[in-house]
C-alpha cells in the first residue's frame, strides 16, 4: 500500500484513512441518529461510536509518530477548546448536581470528543491533494444522497425513515411522521429536524457546487450529470425546505463564492437560481409565497421573539458562572431552549469556552483562506473555497438555532473545520516536498455501477 508521501504514520492503514471518513461521513448522514448500539444511549450512534474511534486512533499514531510532519493551528485550538470543556465538565461534576444533569453532561462531553476525533483524523489522514478531492467529492455525493430523500418526503408526503429498520440496532426516541408548514411537508431526510437538516445542506452546498464546477483531470471522462447531480439535489432541497437555515445558508455561501467565481461562472450560477425559482414557483403553487413569508413579518414571530428574550436569560445564568459556565450539556431544555448555540455554549461552558469554541472555528476558516491564497492547482483550489464557505455558514447558522443539540449538524460542521485544515497543511506538504508530490493524482475511473455517481 503506497504511503503518505511525507513521513510514515499509521493512517495509511485502511485506505489512508478516507475509507474510515467516508465511512463516517455515510454513518453520520444515512443513518437516522434515532438509531443507537443497544446500551449505550445518546452516545450510541454508529457515527458517534466511529468518530470516538478515531479520535484514539489520531492520539495512537500522534504518540507512535516517529518524524514530524507539517501541521496548522487548528490542532491547537481544539485541544485549547477540549481543554476548556474538560475543565468546565470537572467543575461542574465538583458542585452538587441531579444525576439527570452529570448524565447528560458526560454525554456532552463524549459527543464533544467524537466530533473532535472526526475533525483531527480528517485533519492528519489527508495528506494528498488527490485525496482532498476525493474526500470532498464522496462527502458531496453523500450531502446529494439524502437530499434526494427530502425531496422524495417532500413530494410523497411521507418520511420513510420511521418505517427503517437496522438490525442490532435499537431507536431511542420515536421517528417524526413528518412536519408540516402551510400545508408543505418539511422534509429532513436522516435528520431529527427540517431545521438541521437545512442547517447541514447548507453547509454541503458549497462543497458540491465547486466540487461540480472545478477543474477536472484530463482522463476524467465523468459526464456534467454525474459532476452535477449533487448540487442540483441540494439545492432543489434547499428550495423546497421551509427553512430558514437553509436558505441562510445558501445565500452566505453564495456571497462567499461569488468572488471566487469567473464572469461566465457567476452569470450561469444567476440563471440558474433564476430558472430554478421560476420552475418551483410554477410547479409547486403557493411554494414561493411560503419561502417569502419566512422573512417576512418576523415581528409577530413567536420564535424570532423567543430568541430575543433569551439573551436576558442567557445574561441572567452567565453572570452566575461567568468564566467557565454551568458544565456542558448541564442547561436541560425544561429550564429553557435557546435557538442560539453561542448563547447556550456561554451558558454551559461560559465566556472561556465560548471564546475557545470561536477560536476554533475562526481558525479553520483563517486555514482554508491561507490554503486557498496558496493552491494554485486549478482542480484543488475551488474546493479549498467550498471548504471555507460551509464552515463558515455552519459558523454563522448556529446564532440561529441550538446546534449542538443535534447529533448531524455538529458532526458534519467539525468535519468540514478538519477539511479546512487538512487543505492547509496538504499545501504545506507540497511545499516541503518537491517534485512529483506536487501533483495532484487523478481519481481512477469509475467501474461498473460506481460510474453513476462522481468520480470516486
């Protein structure tokens, strides 16, 4: 098996370690996280089991690495924000608490490791920009997969998923029917809510968009459906959502990309959105209507109101546990729910931990945007720019809702931070290594069945 063309480290094994991601990219999305190994709970999931799995197997071979290797900060601000969470957890379990409480709270701080597990493995087992790609264009093909499903749930009328079955796994809580909005069903496809799921299409629609758009290799005979399809899907999801995270979403990554893009590319894109809208509006009466009222008169919204009311609650709770909060995961949602994730990580982990959480996400995306500045490789470098636009909408998506109550959207988000860091030190590889490991490798042709989708 060819290894990493800098140093020797273990996660060569199975694929150099994208099989193990893509892996828990599939888990993490095609499995509704209603399913859990029986026994464990909350931290159950096959996603959450596989991602604590990685983040041993990145201290394994951090403690067995036997040469140095180019690394970014991103590395140091999650320990720093592990560290802080750690340190809160430890607090909190110190003082008097209900057993409720110090259950949920190591939950929480499980689900904090595995999300970081996911990211470090991401950020150390890409260490070719082949595999940068292929990486990308598989999390894509899967973003695509269940944005299929949400436009099949949104069409039917039906969620499918509460007739799922797995064997040897057990469901914790009951599977929704479906959600219904003007008389449109929201779809949220493997996702406990329509809010997450358009939380997560937001932050995968810049990746299939420049995944679809980039460069390709020249024995890359992959058709423009089979580049195209995944983007379409999201975005045709995104369209029929209900969602404000979505569209959210949509629009700060289109913002964000827009410089990236050439004049033909910006003025297909604008078509496209154009055409798309034109088509939703004529097939789906009252579709666009429904889109609109989202933004409007958000005055007389019951749940824009709830989110300006929680500031004072939040401020309230934060001035009694003002540095590192009341412990992670210990504000239970019979106390209040804010739909604000940095109000209740400043709740939680308080003003240390939400500072440390910050970091961590300001430094991926300063990662992808050195990255980005230093790739020149015309099949590379608009990826590096979808990376940084879905960590960045994912940043600011969780002013608007509790993300990290989710299981999917926290995952998927800490997937992309490591994205954005593995782009950065792949473009240190490259510099440190000169020759042939400058080049990008192309994908091998798809066989069989496999030619259906994206090159892989």
């Amino acid at each position: 098996m060819t290894r990493p063309r800098y140093g020797g480290t273990g996660l060569e094994v199975v694929g150099d370690g994208i099989t193990v991601l893509t892996i828990g990219v599939v888990a993490t999305l095609a499995i509704p996280s209603q399913f859990v190994v029986p026994g464990l709970g909350g931290v159950g999931t096959p996603a959450t089991v596989l991602w604590l799995g990685c983040g041993l197997w990145w201290v394994w071979d951090r403690v067995h690495r036997e040469r140095s290797e180019p690394s970014t900060p991103l590395v140091a601000a999650v320990v720093v924000f592990l560290s802080v969470v750690l340190l809160s957890f430890c607090l909190a379990m110190a003082r008097p608490a209900a057993a409720t409480e110090i259950g949920v709270a190591t939950m929480t701080l499980m689900l904090y490791a595995a999300w970081s597990g996911g990211l470090l493995l991401t950020h150390d087992a890409v260490w070719d920009p082949g595999r940068l790609v292929t990486l990308v264009r598989r999390v894509s093909v899967t973003g695509g997969a269940i944005a299929v499903l949400g436009i099949v749930q949104f069409v039917t009328g039906r969620s499918w998923v509460d007739e799922l079955r797995i064997p040897g796994l057990v469901t914790i809580r009951a599977i929704s029917e479906g959600y219904v909005r003007d008389g449109f069903t929201r779809p949220a496809a493997t996702a406990i809510h329509p809010i997450e799921f358009g939380a997560v299409l937001g932050m995968l629609m810049p990746l299939a968009l420049t995944s679809a758009m980039a460069a390709r290799d020249p024995d890359d005979d992959s058709s423009a459906l089979r580049r195209w399809w995944p983007a379409l899907a999201i975005a045709t999801a995104i369209g029929v959502s209900s969602t404000r995270s979505a569209l959210i979403g949509l629009l700060v990554a289109l913002v964000i990309l827009f410089p990236t893009w050439q004049r033909a590319q910006r003025l297909w894109i604008g078509l496209s959105l154009l055409l798309g809208s034109a088509v939703v509006f004529v097939t789906v009466p009252g579709m666009v209507g429904t889109t609109l009222g989202l933004f409007t008169g958000l005055d007389g919204d019951t749940s824009v109101r709830s989110r300006v009311d929680g500031y004072a609650v939040a401020g309230d709770y934060l001035s009694r546990d003002t540095f590192l909060g009341r412990g992670p995961g210990t504000f239970l949602p019979q106390f209040r729910i804010f739909d604000n994730q940095y109000l209740l990580s400043s709740v939680e982990i308080g003003v240390v931990g939400l500072g440390s959480l910050l970091l961590m996400a300001v430094t991926a995306i300063g990662c992808a945007l050195v990255a980005y500045h230093r790739t020149t490789d015309p099949r590379v470098r608009p990826l590096v720019a979808g990376i940084g636009a879905g960590v960045t909408v994912g940043t600011i998506l969780l002013a608007f809702f509790d993300g990290f109550s989710f299981p999917m959207m926290p995952a998927v988000w800490f997937i992309l931070m490591g994205l954005a860091g593995a782009s950065l030190r792949v473009s240190r590889i490259q510099r440190a290594v000169p020759g042939p490991a400058r080049h990008l490798h192309a994908p091998r042709r798809p066989k069989g069945a496999r030619r259906l989708l994206p090159t892989l």
